[in-house]
C-alpha cells in the first residue's frame, strides 16, 4: 500500500515545549465517524489525568496531536504505518526527535474499548482503557532483550493513564 498523505509540520513552532503524540486512525466505519471526537478527547482527557507532577489545566495546554486522519489508513497494518511514519519523518525532518520515536494506532480493538471508557476519567488507574503505541524503530532481528518475558512485536497496550510517561 502506497501512502500518498504526508502533511507539513513545523516542530519547532508548535512541539518544542509541548508533549503528546502521533495518532494514526486505521478504522473507518459508520461508528468510528461518529465516535472519532470523543475517542480523540478521552485518550487527551486519560492521559493528563494520569500526570502527576504538574497542574492538569497546563498539561492541558502544552498538549499536542498530529492526527493521522485519512481513509488511505484504512486496515493498514503496523508495518506499512511504521514505513509511513518514518518517512514523514524524514520529510518533515523530525528523525531523532523524541516525538518521532513512537506512535499510535487506533484500531477497531482501540475504539471499542475507548468508547466503552466513561466520559469522565475515574480516579482508579487500574481500569483497562488502552491505546497502541508503536515503536517506529523496532526490528524484529534485533531484540532489545536477551531473554524478552513475551515476544516482542515493537506493540504495546498502553493504558491512557500512562501515556505521559511513554
């Protein structure tokens, strides 16, 4: 599959003193138009509940997306996204920045569970909403560990609790 979306981003302008995160959406169904709003503003609204160190209203403010929204995403699989982003990247010269080491997928498994999520976040952190966050630079002949506890994909459920620290 051939991407043909590749927006402009200035990272100094509008990342450099800010935190948040790629998000590519690869479903497009009836519901997920409907719900893609919410489902954008929980994983915000998870994500700064789960900061501890700073006032929520400024997380607020320095939080940032770049959202991948465009049916040409439509059932692309983590390979063709990780190939997309890397070179988006590389065209908007962002290669080496932190923001551009990983990324998110919202799938179908994604959105059901977001949408399931309550409207406001609840103060337990131990509730199961997730997002997947992608390591654009994983590589599946070199692993990380010697002896990884389960198989390394370069995927991994994040709760939206703990986004800022990823």
């Amino acid at each position: 599959m051939a991407f043909t979306t590749f927006p402009e981003i200035n990272y100094e302008e509008e990342w450099a003193l800010s935190w948040g995160f790629f998000i590519y959406r690869t479903v497009y169904t009836a519901e997920s138009e409907e719900s893609w709003p919410t489902v954008l503003r929980k994983i915000q609204d998870y994500a700064v509940k789960g900061v501890k160190d700073k006032t929520e209203q400024r997380i607020k403010l320095e939080y940032r997306t770049f959202i991948f929204d465009n049916v040409e995403f439509d059932g692309a699989t983590i390979e063709q996204l990780r190939d997309h982003n890397k070179e988006w990247a590389l065209r908007n010269d962002l290669r080496g920045h932190v923001v551009a080491r990983s990324f998110i997928v919202v799938d179908d498994d994604c959105l059901q569970v977001l949408m399931a999520a309550p409207e406001v976040p609840p103060n337990s952190m131990h509730e199961r909403f997730f997002v997947k966050l992608v390591d654009v630079d994983y590589d599946p002949t070199k692993p990380r560990l010697p002896n990884p506890p389960r198989k390394d994909t370069g995927i991994i459920k994040v709760s939206t609790f703990a986004l800022y620290a990823a």
